[in-house]
C-alpha cells in the first residue's frame, strides 16, 4: 500500500477505464464508446482522500476506437474528427478544488482533441479504496464546435454540436520504495 500523505502516482487501468460520449440527433440519441483509457494521476492521499491542492492528471483517450456499434455512423465520426490525422486525445487536468458540499471535485484541465486544445472546467467525483486505487468518474456537456468541428450530417440524419461526455477511470497506485 502507497504511504498516505506522500505525493503518490495512480496508473490508470486501461481495461477498466472508458469514455462514452451521449450525441443527440434528429432520430434520437447515439452513444460512441471506448475503452483502454491510459495514463497518469499524481495525488496525496490524505484521511482517505485526495488531497485537491496536489492532484494532476494525464490522460490519453484513443479517440480512433470510438465506436457506436452502427458502422455508417462510426465511419462518418472518424471522418469528421480526422482519426487518421488525430487518433489521441488528451486530458491534462491542473486544479482540482472540493465541492462545498464535499460531494466531488471542480476540476480545470486542457484538452485536445481534433488537433485543438481548450482549456475546460467540470466535476467529478472520486473513491478511495484499498491497494490503493482511484475510481475518478465525471461528465460535462461540451460543444464540438469549440474544437473546429462542424456538427455531423449524414443523409436525413442531423447530430446536435452540444454532447454529453461521461468518463469513468480506475488507477492503481504503483509501488512505492
């Protein structure tokens, strides 16, 4: 078990960790999913917690395996966001502050996606277990548009530029000499 109250870092679990993105259509919603998120949390756990004034993040989200289950769908999205050209994208979070209400974190990071980096505000929650390991889980509506993306067309089928992102990541403390 990594010593609390010393700067620790959290290997994500690849296998464990994943992000669906919630789209709105005209024929009604369409979820893309994808799995074996990678990366780094760097945190102070402190009365079985994290410490919000020392937590960092690294993410990076392999935005080319996003799928639907649809294939025209999957096709038209890694068109529109350039998968080839843009296979990653990236989290860097910065600040992390608790809620007053003690039920999570407001959290400020940068990302990139489509080649655009942003910097965005949003919350998240985050449990403590043994090992130790984190579970961080989070979602924000973002707009597409924001990272030089026009909304999806395709055929009768219009995509709304405003979609809801869920994450849910889980890291393992790495061994500590």
């Amino acid at each position: 078990m990594a010593p609390v109250d010393r700067l620790t870092r959290f290997s994500l679990i690849p296998e464990r960790s994943a992000v669906v993105v919630e789209a709105t259509s005209n024929v009604g919603p369409i979820m893309f999913g994808t799995s074996g998120i990678t990366g780094e949390i760097l945190a102070v756990l402190s009365e079985g917690s994290v410490d919000p004034g020392t937590a960092a993040a690294r993410l990076e989200v392999r935005v080319d395996l996003l799928a639907s289950g649809n294939h025209l769908y999957d096709s038209e999205l890694r068109r529109r966001i350039d998968a080839r050209r843009f296979p990653r994208s990236t989290v860097e979070l910065h600040a992390a502050a608790r809620r007053s209400d003690g039920a999570g974190f407001d959290v400020t990071g940068d990302i990139v996606f489509h080649g655009v980096r942003r910097t965005l505000t949003g919350g998240v929650t985050v449990t403590v277990s043994d090992g130790p390991r984190l579970v961080v889980t989070g979602e924000e509506l973002v707009d597409i548009r924001d990272f030089a993306m026009a909304p999806p067309t395709m055929l009768m089928l219009k995509i709304e530029p405003e979609v809801n992102v869920r994450l849910h990541v889980e890291a393992a403390a790495d061994e500590v000499s």
